[in-house]
C-alpha cells in the first residue's frame, strides 16, 4: 500500500465524472479489505504497522465522507460475499459501523480514532483462526476455544510489539470481549473513556458477526441481529442498539426486504424515516429477474417493507455499479434522503 495512494485516490472521488466515479468507489472499498487484510495477517511484515492503520483508517473516513450510503451498500454487500476473508470483512464493517457511530454518538475525535482502530484490530490475534472457523462446520474445538479465550489478551500484546503506543486503544483490544461490572446502568456519556468505548465495540462485534454467513449457518437478516441484541441484553446496551439504528436504520442500504406486494428489493439508500428507505425491487413476486430494477421510496406510500431478508436468501447476481449509481440519482430528485455525495457523509 502506497504510503498517499489510497487517500489520494479516494479524495479525488468528487473530481470524477459520475460513471468513473462510482466505478473507483467500489474499487476503492474492496481496495481498503485487501489491504486490511494483509495487515491482519501479516503485522509483522508491514513497514511501520501503526502508519499503515490509520492510512487504512484515514482511507476509511475518506470514502464514508464522501457518500455514507453507498458506503453503506458496499460494505453490506462485501460483507456477504468478501472474497479477502471473513476476519478483514468483519474488521472492515466493525471499523465503518464505529466510524458512524462516533459521529451519531458525538465522541471526541480522540475517542473515534481509538474506537475504530480497535474494532479493525480487536481480533488480529486469531485471524487465521478467525478465518478458520468461519469455515468450520462444527463447533470450535477444546484447543480452538482455547485461542478464542485468549485473543483479546494476544491481540493486544500483538500491536504493542508492533509499536502501537494509544492506551485507549490498547484497552478497547483488551477487554472487548469483558462483560460490563454487574449493575453499571450508567448512561454511556457518564463512563469512563475505556468502558464507554468497549461498551460500543461489543454491540457492533455482536451485530457484525450476526449479519455475516458462515460455513455453520447463515447470516441473519440486520433487522434480526438488531432484535436479537436487543432481547439478549440489559438496558445497559440500548443506548447504544438504538443509535445503531438510529444512524444505518433497521434495514440498512445494501440489505435485502421482502415488499409486501410479494417482490424482493434490495435496499439502496437510507431516508429521515428509519423504517422506510428508498428500495430497487430486483426480483418480482415469482421470483423471476427483474431486467431493470423498480425503485420504490417507501416513505412516501406503496409498497412497503414487510420484512428483512438475510443475505442467503436471495440468489441474484447484483450490477453494483448500476445500483449504486441509481441510489444516488433517486436521492437527488426526493427529499428527506440522507447521505447524499458532495455532503459531509455523516448520517442525520
């Protein structure tokens, strides 16, 4: 990775003309997995390992900035068919679902930047293995669980030997996977920086890892992982399920629904209400391939989501480049759609 590449590539997205544009954005983004990837597997191989992550970091913040829905998209849609690896997939949404929550969550920049590394490095001492069981049919092993208990504690002890000096971020690898102290309520703007953050990380982890297929099972749809969070845990953790939605809504662009006029859309962009985003339908209510995708602003009347569909459950090759290109265009002729290109990304 070219030590001002990626960042010079994804700044100049804007300049492009449209066609060109949204052709380097999906480029860019399985660009950024590739190189996440490498850095996970190899740490120690990387030429100033703690340069590499906040280039990679940086490369992160430029495309969400640039068009946070189609960032949305591209990492949903990555997350299901990655081909660099499920540990750099599910770093890779952890990072981006943390990046927009920091904004949505208003946290100091200092604790935005220690929040992402985290997530995008919170595992990288078990990535093969990580890789591994992402592949296994059956339950970990005695001697794979073992590793599994002991990650947090290896991968922290990992980037220190790589020279990585925040404490914060240090502590976030840590103790991702501690539960809270029995009986702490404390709203998140009240805990300490380290708790607050760690408390964000394992509600994006659990969140990530349930969207995402593995050889064991298929992913969840996002609004079952969402639910299922929800009805496993205290109100501890609401405060931060509920930004969660409140900043990718309940079916998040590059998702899946079923229309209760019986087709199958995929979702493109998110709208002011969380439960009612602009959809493409891709496949009619028989199944079949639609050859031009329908849009559907749902905010506005018929048809409407009836539900979430997993990723598995819906066999359809997809133009990204088209979709994406669509999303945007639609969003500029409705209103109350958020993320457009050419603002600051940030969702509202």
């Amino acid at each position: 990775m070219a030590p001002t590449g990626p960042a010079t590539r994804a700044s100049a997205l804007s300049a492009d003309s449209p066609d060109s544009e949204y052709e380097d954005l999906l480029g860019l983004w399985s660009d950024l997995e590739s190189a996440l990837s490498v850095l996970l597997a190899r740490p120690g191989s990387a030429l100033d390992f703690a340069a590499k992550m906040r280039q990679c970091d940086a490369w992160l913040q430029e495309l969400v900035a640039h068009d946070t829905d189609a960032a949305l998209y591209l990492m949903f849609q990555l997350a299901a068919t990655s081909s660099a690896g499920y540990s750099a997939s599910h770093a890779l949404v952890c990072g981006t679902l943390c990046h927009i929550l920091a904004h949505d969550l208003e946290l100091p920049a200092a604790e935005r930047d220690s929040l992402v590394r985290a997530a995008m490095t919170m595992n990288i001492g078990m990535t093969a293995l990580q890789d591994e069981l992402a592949n296994q049919r059956g339950r970990p092993t005695a001697a794979q669980q073992k590793s599994i208990d002991e990650h947090p504690r290896r991968s922290r002890a990992l980037l220190e030997q790589q020279g990585i000096r925040d404490p914060l971020w240090l502590d976030v690898v840590g103790h991702h996977h501690a539960p809270p102290p029995e009986g702490d309520t404390r709203p998140l703007a009240t805990l300490p920086a380290a708790r607050r953050l760690t408390r964000i990380l394992g509600t994006i982890d659990r969140y990530a890892a349930m969207i995402s297929p593995r050889q064991s099972r298929a992913g969840r749809s996002a609004t079952d992982s969402v639910r299922a969070i929800v009805g496993h845990e205290d109100e501890r953790r609401d405060e931060v399920t509920y930004a969660l939605v409140r900043s990718v809504g309940l079916c998040p662009p590059g998702t899946f629904v079923r229309l209760d006029n019986g087709e199958t859309a995929l979702v493109l962009r998110r709208s002011e209400k969380i439960n009612s985003p602009l959809v493409a339908s891709v496949l009619d209510r028989n199944g079949g391939h639609r050859r031009q995708p329908a849009l559907h602003q749902t905010a506005t009347g018929k048809p409407r989501i009836q539900s979430a569909l997993a990723r598995s459950a819906v066999q359809v090759e997809l133009d990204h480049r088209m979709l994406v290109r669509l999303g945007l265009y639609a969003a500029r002729q409705y209103r109350g759609m958020t993320g457009l290109a050419g603002t600051s990304g940030a969702p509202r």
